[in-house]
C-alpha cells in the first residue's frame, strides 16, 4: 500500500460561476497566447526565448501574487499553475491590465510542469494558502507531503526558496511536521516574527486579507533549498 504522505495526484474543483463575455474572451484569446506548450521539457529558452532565472507558483489563485512578483521583476520567468477556471481568468486579466509579458500559465496540475522543468533549474517555488483538506483521511491529499516535495526540492537550485503561506493551523501543524522530517530544506526563520510578519517581498492576496478580517493567523514560511 502507498505512503499517504508520497502519492502526487490532482484534487478539486475545476469551476466555479460561469464565465461573463469578457472573461470568456481572455480564455480564447490570451490564454493560447501565454499557456505553457504542451508536451515536452520546458526551458527558460522554450518558455521565454532566453535564459532567464524561473520561478513557479503553485495555485495561484486569482493571480494577485502570481502579478505581482511578475511585475516587481520583469527579467524573471513567472510559471503559474492553476487547475481552477475561474482562477486563471483573473490571472489573465492582470497580465493584460499590467502588460506583464513574464507569466505563463498551465490550467492544470502543477506538478506535470515542474517535472518537465530541469533539475536545479528553479529560483522559488511558492504554495500559498493550498486547500488544507484539514479531515485526517484527506491528509494524502495535501501538496506539501513527500511526493510533491521530493519534486520541488529536485527542481529548486540549492540556496533557493520554496514559500508556504497558510492561515490553516491544521495544515501550519502538518507543514511543520512533514518538513522537520526533511534534510533537503531548511527553514530560515531565526524569530516569530520571521513567519508572523508578510515579508516585503511577499506580495498580499484577496484570500490573505479576508482570512485576517476574519481573525485567522497567516503564517509566511520559507524555506531553503540545501
């Protein structure tokens, strides 16, 4: 039998409300246009036409920190993947409204793109506020467990960042525990005000501010790629 905590598989909605005329549009017109190719590996040359550093963010949501970290360095690749329709219209409608020529998109799992990326070839992978799938007989669904990280740490150039921000206690008590149990990241927090605090660098979401409206702790991780 599979360990839980190894199995890499795609769970979760694909849709939500229907898609108005405009959003419409931005799928079959723009969409095409920035998606990740299709089959085979993907390099900074495939991806961008030139060698430039890469980074991934894995479920990017509405795409607000997807745009802008995009936005804050423009000589960087941004690689966003998002299985949710709805989520990936609001991306596309920042990279048209910011003119952002660095961000392809994959509507799709994450870990299909990662893995035809080379190894040691990514700057930061982010993984902010992931469904928590806070039952204990859903915890196999979880990103952050020993499939997916065996990934990311394979894809991370060593001394790079893999960002985790969560406002889930459940899931803050599993990511701790899974990556303790790990010897390939270190976690660079020296105080609490290293995870408490957002970090300059760290774009806010609608997601991150609703969750502190309604009163929940966010917690900000980072870890190093050893």
């Amino acid at each position: 039998m599979n360990d839980p905590t190894t199995i890499r598989r795609l769970y979760g909605r694909r849709q939500g409300h229907a898609l108005r005329a405009g959003q419409a549009a931005l799928v079959e017109e723009l969409l095409p246009r920035v998606a990740v190719p299709e089959g085979g590996a993907l390099t900074a040359e495939r991806l961008f036409g030139d060698d430039r550093p890469l980074q991934v963010e894995i479920g990017f949501g509405a795409g607000e920190h997807l745009a802008g970290q995009a936005e804050a360095a423009p000589g960087t690749g941004f690689v966003g993947c998002e299985p949710f329709l709805n989520g990936v219209v609001g991306a596309l409608g920042h990279i048209r409204d910011r003119a952002l020529s660095n961000v392809r998109v994959h509507m799709g799992d994450a870990l299909e793109v990662i893995e035809r990326l080379p190894d040691a070839s990514l700057d930061r992978v982010y993984l902010l506020h992931p469904d928590p799938w806070p039952k204990a007989r859903h915890a196999k669904r979880r990103m952050v467990n020993h499939g997916p990280l065996d990934l990311i740490a394979a894809k991370l150039k060593p001394g790079h960042e893999f960002r985790l921000g969560t406002d889930d206690p459940t899931y803050c008590r599993w990511a701790m525990m899974i990556m303790g149990q790990r010897r390939d990241f270190e976690w660079t927090a020296r105080g609490p005000e290293d995870f408490l605090n957002r970090p300059a660098d760290w774009p806010e979401t609608r997601y991150e501010r609703k969750a502190r409206r309604q009163g929940h702790e966010v917690w900000y991780y980072i870890f190093r790629r050893v």
